[in-house]
C-alpha cells in the first residue's frame, strides 16, 4: 500500500517546514487545510491540499479516505483533548495505520501545566489505541527568540525574558521537521517517545552572545521578573490557559534545575542538532 500522508496543521514553526521538505521528497502527501486563504496560497505553491477541519467530523472522515499515515499538530486550545482523540477514533476507523504526533517535553511532568495534560492526555490515548505511532516531544523552540525578540535586539541592543540563569536545551523548529519526516517515512521510530531537542542546554545569556555576533553589536540579556512577564502575555492578549500553563512552566524551569540536552534528534536523522550560534547567524540578517 502506498504511504499516503495527511498533514494537519501544515502551517506554522513546524508544519512550514515539514511541508516544504515533503515538497522535495518524492512522497505522496496532501495538507488539509481550513481556510480559502490556506487554500490558495498552497495551490500556488504546488501544494495538494483537503478541506476539512478537526471538529467537522464529515469533512474529516473525507479527508482521511485512502490515508496511511497522519501527522497530527494543532494550535492550543481548551479542546485539544477533545479534537485529537476525536481524530484517533476516525483514523482508526478509516483503516489509517500510523499517527505521528506533535506532542510537548513538558507533557511528561504536566501536573498542574493545563495545556501539557491535555498533550500527556492524548499521548496516553494514542499509544492504547492499537494504532502504530511515533511521538515526538520536543523542547523550547529557538523560534521563540526572534518572533518575541527580534525588534528589542534591534532598536535596544538587549531583550527581557523571565527565566534567570537556567539553561534548556533550545532546539530549531526545522530540526523538529526533518524529525518527523523521519517518522512519517520511516517505521524504525515507531512505538516511541522521542524527546527532541538542541545539542546542549543553553541560558538566555548565551542566546545574547549569539545573536550579538551575527547583529555586529552587543546584545544584553535583562532577566524580566515573574510578574512582569506575566503582564506582558495578558497585555498581548494571550489566552488565560496559556498565560497560567506558560508561566508555571517558566517558573519551574527557572527555580529547578538545568534541563537536559537529549540524543533523540541525531538518532532519528542521523544528523546533528542545530546550534544556537548557526540558528542566530541564519536568521538574524531578516531583523
């Protein structure tokens, strides 16, 4: 049988770039999307897409006819749980044999982080579902950097950010894609959990003398506090689960201990992680 993928959530940090490298596979695939815009611009683009939307359980049960294997990324919200077992449940009953699933490294210590309990949630749904899966659960994504910094490290020469010294292992959103490329073709990573993150911890200290190379200044780092941080997020708009999820996370990461660099990426791609100082010379020319 042919591997029919189905990408949902095709768009954003990691759906770009995963739909791009399928772009320049010789796999059969189609992105489902929601919107005419979507839509378009993936037509475009040469991109085979489905309408539908999780929730819509028609136009997903058309969608998912003749499918093998699914990629399943979707944007927080309170009904996640409820979204992707809903999936899980129609994938089954579609015959589709494989999930890959975008899940989150803090799912596996989510007590009292709403949104990693709804991911822990639907981990633990997949893998008793009888469907082969790969999940991957990976760390802060050096994305985060530019899309919340970028304009501070430009007309400041310095950025804010609630987390003091503790170091994390950032990881490049484009590492995560070609991570699930791997197991959308591959079956050597199924029925796992795979942890995916940069080569080593880092503090936001060191995300500073990385982009102050590339940016030819010197960038400083500013350890906000817990409640500014907070502000900020609500200021933004952001929603309450989020804003109560994130901050509790931050708060955990910046009182305990150095989170832990892992091997997972280089053993499902046979390739190094990207680092903070490439990343930082790739992106910061577009500042």
């Amino acid at each position: 049988m042919e591997n029919q993928i189905l990408i949902i959530g095709g768009t954003g940090n990691i759906g770009t770039p995963l739909v791009e490298l399928l772009k320049g596979s010789d796999q059969s695939y189609r992105v489902m999307v929601r919107s005419d815009e979507n839509e378009a611009k993936m037509t475009s683009e040469g991109i085979p897409t489905v309408r539908a939307e999780l929730g819509d359980w028609r136009s997903v049960e058309a969608a998912l006819e003749g499918v093998d294997t699914i990629f399943l990324l979707s944007a927080p919200s309170p009904v996640m749980s409820d979204l992707h077992t809903g999936l899980i449940d129609r994938a089954k009953s579609a015959d589709v044999r494989k999930i890959v699933r975008l899940s989150a490294e803090p799912a596996k210590y989510c007590k009292g982080l709403p949104m990693y309990e709804q991911h822990a949630e639907v981990d633990d749904y997949l893998m008793a579902s009888g469907l082969n899966y790969v999940i991957l659960r990976p760390h802060y994504f050096m994305q985060n950097i530019p899309q919340m910094h970028a304009s501070f490290m430009k007309d400041s020469q310095m950025f804010a950010q609630y987390m003091g010294d503790t170091r994390i292992p950032m990881v490049d959103a484009r590492d995560i894609a070609k991570a699930a490329l791997a197991g959308l073709t591959s079956d050597a990573f199924n029925g796992k959990i795979h942890y995916i993150t940069g080569p080593q911890s880092i503090s936001f200290d060191d995300v500073a003398k990385a982009f102050s190379k590339p940016l030819g200044k010197v960038i400083n780092y500013v350890d906000l506090p817990y409640k500014d941080q907070k502000a900020g997020l609500e200021a933004y708009g952001t929603p309450d689960m989020i804003v109560q999820t994130v901050m509790s996370l931050f708060k955990r990461w910046s009182e305990g201990e150095d989170q832990p660099a892992t091997s997972d990426y280089e053993k499902i791609t046979g390739e190094r992680a990207t680092d903070i100082n490439t990343f930082a010379a790739e992106v910061a020319g577009s500042f």
